[in-house]
C-alpha cells in the first residue's frame, strides 16, 4: 500500500508542477537541435578563461564531472560514498560558482557524477572497481536521496540543461555477460538479472521517481551499461517513461587502438587496422565505426526514440596515436549525418594529456606534471592544431 500511494504522490505532483510551470521555460527545448560541447573531467574547478576558451570555439554545452575537486569530505559533493546523509554545503558552493562561471561564458552545462552512493569512482577508490551499487539496493535509496537533493539545489540554475545520472555504469561487470557480447546474449542475460540491483534500467526508473518530486522540467541524460558502449542498449526492452530523457553512449572503439595502453605496445595497433575487439579481431576503418555507431541508432529508431534524444556523451583517441585525426573525422562523420548531440573527450584536462588535442601530437613537458603534484594550475597554453582540427572545424555548427 505505501508503494502504491508513494506512486500516485510522484504523479500528482509531477502533474501539478506540469500546470504550475507551463509558461517556465523548458529546457528540453534546448536539445531540440543538434548541440557540439566537450567534456570537462579537470582536477581544479574550471576558471572563466576556460568556458570563455571552449565557447570561443563555437561549443553550446560542456559536460561537467566534479569528482576530481578537492573535497571537503571523503568525496566531493557526496561526503562519503560509503554512506550519503547529505549535500556538503562547501562543495555545493564551489559547484554553483564554476557553474556560473559556465553560464557567464553561454554555454549550457549537463551535471556529470563519476561517483554516487556504493560506486566510487575507481580513479577515487586506488584503483579498484566499486560495484556495490549493482548488489545491494540499499544503495539506490542512498543514490535516489542524493538525486532528490542535487536537483533541489540546481533546478533553477540557469546553466544547467540536463542531469547524467552517473558517468558509465556498468552493471554487467562481474556479472556474467562479457563485453561486446551479442544482442541475444545480453537479452538473455538481462532476463535473469531484470528486478535485481544490475538491473540499469529500473535503477534510472527509481532515481527518476525521487528527481521529479522536486524537477519536473530538467532533461535527465542516461548513459547505455558496460561503461556506456554504443552497443549496451540492445538489452533494453523499451526506453525510459519518461520523455525528457536522453540516451547517451561513448565511443572509444576500437579500445585496444585508441586508448593509452596501446602507446606502450612494442607495436601499437592502428588505425585503421586489424584490431581486437570482444572475442577476436576486426578490421576497423570508417565502414566499422559507421556499423558500430548504428546500433544506438538502430535500437533508438525501433523505439521511436528520435535522433534529437540521442547523446554521444564522450569519444576520443590517444591524440599521439598516428590515425587518431583520421578516427575523429570518421565518428563524427557518423554523428553529424545522424544530428545526433555530441561532446568530445576532453577540453583542457589539467590531469591528463592524452586526449588534449590542442596540444598536438607532442608529448607534454615536465611542467604539466609538476603542477599536478604542486597541485597548482596547469601552465600549457593551448591552440588550434591539425589533431584537434576534426572536431574544431565542427563544433560551430551545431545549434548555438
């Protein structure tokens, strides 16, 4: 009985809130056409150079994680992923100023955890997978709570165009199905694991049931399962009830080519090139990269999910890597005839080089990583160069 009527109070408000905030402005709108941001995964808050800097370029949007600020607490925002009990006042503050920082320069921001309750973020937890989430619900109460709170806070901030409720969950890991399985096996596996904590979509449903008591308007982004892999929606049934969602997925693949560890190999693989991927190898080159990204596209146009809901939340490659002008050109070949959004990986990073494109194919000085350990600004001055030229040439093009 306490869940029925739990149901009917999110519905009388959210039709309430739908009367009461008719003539708001509806920040769905925004989506509406294409949009061409970056992503900022920085270990200092971003200053005003910076989203003047990304604008400059001609981005409409960023997506903003926070996690790697200093906290005042164990985890920033959270207090402690262990057990949230609450917003840290400091942290909310620090967020509310970068944000403003981000309205002032005009660009739209989408909120970006890379932690919540029972799934600390690895690069917060010495390097070990957090899977607790996906094996105890209590942890979605804790995650539910802290949605309910961050949206009490941020619903009438003028920067904020959508929630991405958590940065690549991956439900699936060491639970049985193997990456890049086919779309059969992960729809058998997902039968058995449907009602249980690895159960990704009902975990969006419960967030969004305590989210919309308080936010009736905001978008909310969802990234696909198995650290958001293009190919990770083909489990899913049915989209979200809810139609200000929006599904996002990421495109590192071939991930043996694009990411850092092949710059280590004694003979990296290349692009394009003969690459592995799930069980075997692949030839990979603009035709593969096409074929991959249609899977999202596909599951979307079964659905009646329309493009302008489709997000490709995050892709990039090693910017070292020989044939990585040549990927970005061919991915966002495919996003652009798709009109799908797009943010690229990543703008500026203060704590990583690899996927800085402004930096050209040249390894960083000893200067970048003093300030990290000093844990003072980055002191590299940035430009347009050939690596960076793909996604520079297409990010004014979208809908400003």
């Amino acid at each position: 009985m306490r869940v029925f009527l739990y149901k009917i109070l999110v519905l009388l408000t959210f039709l309430t809130g739908l009367a009461s905030n008719a003539s708001a402005a509806d920040l769905i709108n925004f989506w509406g056409k294409p949009q061409h941001g970056g992503n900022s995964f920085n270990r200092l808050p971003p200053d005003q150079a910076y989203f003047n800097a990304l604008k400059a370029y001609g981005a409409s949007w960023v997506r903003l994680s926070y996690d790697k600020w200093q906290p005042a607490q164990r985890d920033f925002l959270l207090g402690d992923a262990d057990h949230y009990t609450g917003l840290v006042p400091s942290d909310l503050a620090v967020l509310k100023t970068v944000l403003d920082r981000a309205h002032a320069a005009g660009l739209k921001v989408v909120i970006t955890p890379l932690s919540l309750p029972g799934m600390r973020w690895s690069q917060n937890n010495g390097g070990r997978f957090d899977g607790r989430l996906w094996q105890d619900k209590a942890y979605w109460i804790q995650a539910a709570a802290f949605w309910h709170d961050l949206a009490t806070a941020l619903k009438d901030h003028p920067a904020v165009a959508a929630y991405n409720l958590i940065n690549e969950p991956a439900p699936e890991k060491q639970g049985t199905l193997p990456e890049h399985a086919d779309a059969a096996q992960m729809q058998a596996w997902y039968q058995k694991q449907a009602g249980s904590a690895r159960d990704l979509p009902a975990f969006y449903t419960s967030i969004l049931q305590a989210l919309r008591m308080v936010d009736l308007l905001t978008p909310v982004m969802v990234d696909a399962g198995w650290y958001a892999a293009a190919d990770a929606f083909s489990y899913w049934s049915k989209p979200l009830a809810d139609s200000r969602v929006l599904y996002s997925f990421h495109m590192y693949e071939p991930y043996a080519a694009t990411s850092a560890p092949n710059l280590k190999r004694a003979k990296p693989y290349s692009y394009p090139g003969l690459v592995p991927f799930g069980a075997g190898k692949e030839k990979w080159d603009a035709a593969r990269v096409a074929a991959y990204l249609q899977l999202p596209l596909d599951w979307a146009g079964k659905h009646g999910v329309p493009a302008n809901r489709l997000v490709a939340g995050e892709f990039g490659c090693m910017r070292r890597l020989p044939g990585c002008r040549q990927y970005l050109d061919n991915v966002l070949t495919v996003l652009d005839d798709a009109r799908v959004h797009w943010a690229f990986y990543s703008f500026r990073e203060d704590s990583w080089d690899g996927m800085d494109y402004e930096l050209g194919s040249a390894k960083v000085p000893w200067a970048y990583w003093k300030a990290i350990d000093e844990r003072k600004p980055d002191p590299l001055e940035r430009h347009a160069t050939p690596e960076f030229e793909p996604i520079r040439k297409r990010l004014g093009t979208g809908a400003n």
